[in-house]
C-alpha cells in the first residue's frame, strides 16, 4: 500500500520558480521527463490513459527520489490509432523536432541527465532517434558548454516486475493495447473512469500494426487482445508501486553511472 505522506513534496517543475531551479541545478542535473499519449484506448478506456499513467508513475518516483518532474508530454506517436475518435497524434518526425527542442532547452540551463518516463510503446523509436539528434547538437555547438548530456527511456508497464504482475493478474488477457493493467492505473487515478467499465466481447489477438485504417479493420474496438474489464483501482495502486520502486532504483543507477 502506498502511503503518499511518507514522501516528501513532489517536485514539480511547473511549480516551481526560475530561482528554485536555478538552485536545484547547483545540487542536482537530473530531470524526469513523462512522456504519453492522447489515443483511444478501447471502447471503455480513456483517450488519456498513457499520459495519465506516465505522469503518475513519473511523479512518484520523483516524490521518492527528490528529483525534479518535468510536465507531461501528453502527445505522442499514435499515428495507428488515427481512425478511432478523439486520437491526436503527431507524426514521428514531429515528435522528434518537440523532443529535440525540449531536450536541447534543459541542456541549455545545465540539465545533464534527461530520465524520460515513458506511457506508450509507439514513442519509443522516435525519443531514441531524438536522443541521438541531441548528442549530436550538443557535441557539435559551442553554445553548449557542458558535452555529458545524456537521456534514457523507460516504459512504466515494462518495468519486469510490472511486466510479471500484470500476467499474474491477468494471464493472456493482458493484451497489448488498452491492457487492464493500464486501465487499473486510470481507476486509481480518476476512480469516476470505473464507470465506463463492462464487460466486452473477446477482443482481436494481438498481431501486427501499419496503418490506421489496417489498425481498425485488425482491431475494431480498438483493443488488442486485452481485457480491461479485469481491472480495478487497487490493481492500479499496486502496480503504481512496482513501478515506482524500480524505476527508482533505475533513476538513481543512471545519476550515478559512470
Ligand atoms: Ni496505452
């Protein structure tokens, strides 16, 4: 059970004042960086699920590390999810331009160790591309001093012991996309989401995604072989945890390594 008074003040960027970051930059050069999705998620998940969860899972390892949280980055790469209703998606190479820019605006303050806290599997390539565009500003520009910038990628739901929990709770229901441990994670969030939720027919199997009209033919609910029907909020807040401790432990290997 996770008890949120026993933590420290979240530290959140958007809350705080240039002066309060300037002083953090003298003790620490870590930032968390939460990265989601604005895309369907099913006949009963919500459009937000990924940003949601990739901000919760990012403030609480911030609240448990000391480390500053960036705002979320609600919109990612959600090109296949285009035919459902309420998608906003920006294209890879979009993606890669916001992130560059973001990446390049906290290396500028003295930011060095960029810890992105990731909601959706679809992100993944283009934040790894974008990445290796900012090395290569940075080692290239005299505008920045400092050359030992450096970013890594962690998706919440594939932390190993979220991974196994959530086949433990859900077997091959799990699924791919609208998973029900993702699903969990919303209802503890926003506990008014549980009523969206009933039962649903078997969903597609999982299989291939290309293009958004593909992607709705494959999967005409949106669901890939999942079930979040099987989810609950106290699923969620279990699995918030899991998160949390090993991506804080992952957090503190990457300030630290050599
Ligand atoms: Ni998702």
């Amino acid at each position: 059970m996770t008890d949120l008074n026993s933590f420290q003040t979240p530290i959140r960027l958007d809350l705080c004042s240039w002066k309060e970051v300037e002083e953090y930059l003298n003790h620490s050069k870590g930032i968390i960086l939460p990265v989601g999705s604005t895309e369907q998620h099913g006949p009963t998940g919500a459009i937000g699920t990924d940003a949601m969860t990739a901000e919760a899972v990012a403030l609480e390892v911030g609240k448990r590390s000391g480390v500053l949280v960036a705002p979320v980055q609600s919109y990612g790469m959600a090109e296949h999810h285009l035919g459902f209703p309420g998608t906003m998606s920006l294209k890879p190479s979009t993606l890669l331009r916001v992130i560059n820019d973001l990446l390049l605006s906290l290396a500028r303050h003295g930011f060095q160790r960029v810890f992105v806290i990731n909601g959706h599997g679809g992100n993944i390539a283009t934040f790894k591309a974008a990445f290796a565009e900012a090395y290569k500003v940075i080692a290239s520009s005299e505008e920045f001093l400092e050359k030992n910038f450096r970013c890594q990628i962690k998706s919440w739901f594939m932390v190993p012991e979220v991974f196994q929990k959530s086949k433990e709770l859900y077997g091959d229901k799990e699924g791919q996309h609208a998973t029900p441990s993702e699903i969990s994670l919303t209802l503890h969030l926003e506990p008014s989401l549980k009523s969206k939720q009933c039962p649903l027919p078997p969903p597609s199997p999982a299989g291939p995604i290309y293009s958004y009209q593909d992607f709705r033919k494959r999967y005409p609910d949106g669901r890939m072989g999942s079930d979040p029907f099987l989810s609950n909020s106290s699923h969620g807040e279990l699995l918030l945890d899991k998160a949390a401790i090993s991506l804080t432990e992952d957090l503190a290997n990457f300030l630290h390594e050599p």
